[in-house]
C-alpha cells in the first residue's frame, strides 16, 4: 500500500516552551500532551492524535546546517483550508516577524515563514481540482508573488482549497 499522506513531524528545539508559545500563537495548535522537555502539539481541526512534536535539546544547540553545510530537511509546509485563513496567518506571522517570504506557484499559493529556531516551514492554500486549468497547470514550474487580494477574487476567500487534490472530492 502507498504511502497516503505525512501523519506527524518532529522537530528538535532549542527551547520547547518557547516553541510551544510560538507554533500556538502562529498556527493555532494546542498542546495534547507534555513532558519535561517534550510537548506534543494538534492543529486546529485536526483528529490526529498529534501533529507536531517538539524536543528540547537546550539553548547551547548550533543552527541548522540543513542546506547549506549539510544534507537535511528544508521546510514542512501544512495546508489551510480558505484564502482567508492564509491571509490571517500571514498577517500573524508578520506581526511575530517569522514571516520570510510569500509565493505564487500557479496551483499553491504560499507563505514560508521561520520559527524561534530558524527552521522553516510553509502555510499554504492548493487550489481545488475542480479549478485547475491547462495554464494553472503548466504554471507550476514558475514563482510569482504571492497577490491574495487578486487569488480571493478570483477563487473566493472561502473556497476550501485542496478539494481533489491533497482531500478527497
């Protein structure tokens, strides 16, 4: 059977509470469980018995090397369900000055942002299947600037994304 889809991340910080603060404040996820040096956070909405794992390692930890001396992961990226959620979480991870860049890939429309301990992670919106054309399509290879007011108008701010693309139609 192939694999479905990512069921949880772990992640190892320098500071869990601070971490814990920052995902709750950024994302909206709760903690489901947590021990010392350990949490276990959910996302808004989710069923899963959790979606992010956070490890305390301690403040002496180095940066990340991922990318750039080193093979590792680049971003995890977590999707919203409307145009308007994007838009909300963005204008949150400006406010917290975790907010590094915003991308148009045609059919996903995206933030990145970095967490207290420069680890990077993208939010974004899949546009449905039902909405996908020819150009969406052979636009997926090309980067623009994200532009939410022109993407809300013309697919709506509520139109939940992702429908027969990354959820069930």
């Amino acid at each position: 059977m192939p694999v479905q889809r990512l069921n949880h991340a772990v992640l190892y910080v320098r500071d869990v509470e601070r971490s814990v603060a920052f995902y709750r404040e950024a994302l909206g996820f709760e903690v489901v469980m947590g021990m010392r040096g350990a949490a276990f956070l959910q996302a808004p909405g989710s069923s899963n018995d959790h979606d992010l794992g956070l490890f305390q390692i301690g403040e002496d930890a180095a940066p990340s090397g991922a990318g750039r001396t080193s093979v590792g992961l680049y971003h995890l990226a977590w999707e919203v369900d409307t145009l308007a959620e994007l838009e909300r979480i963005q204008a949150t991870l400006t406010e917290l000055g975790a907010l590094v860049g915003a991308s148009d890939h045609s059919t996903t429309k995206a933030l990145y942002a970095r967490d207290p301990d420069g680890l990077e992670f993208e939010v974004s919106w899949l546009v449905p299947a039902a909405l996908l054309t020819d150009e969406l399509l052979a636009g997926r290879s090309s980067i623009r600037p994200l532009d939410l007011a022109a993407d809300k108008q013309r697919y709506g701010a509520t139109t939940r994304g992702g429908v027969g693309v990354s959820i069930p139609a």
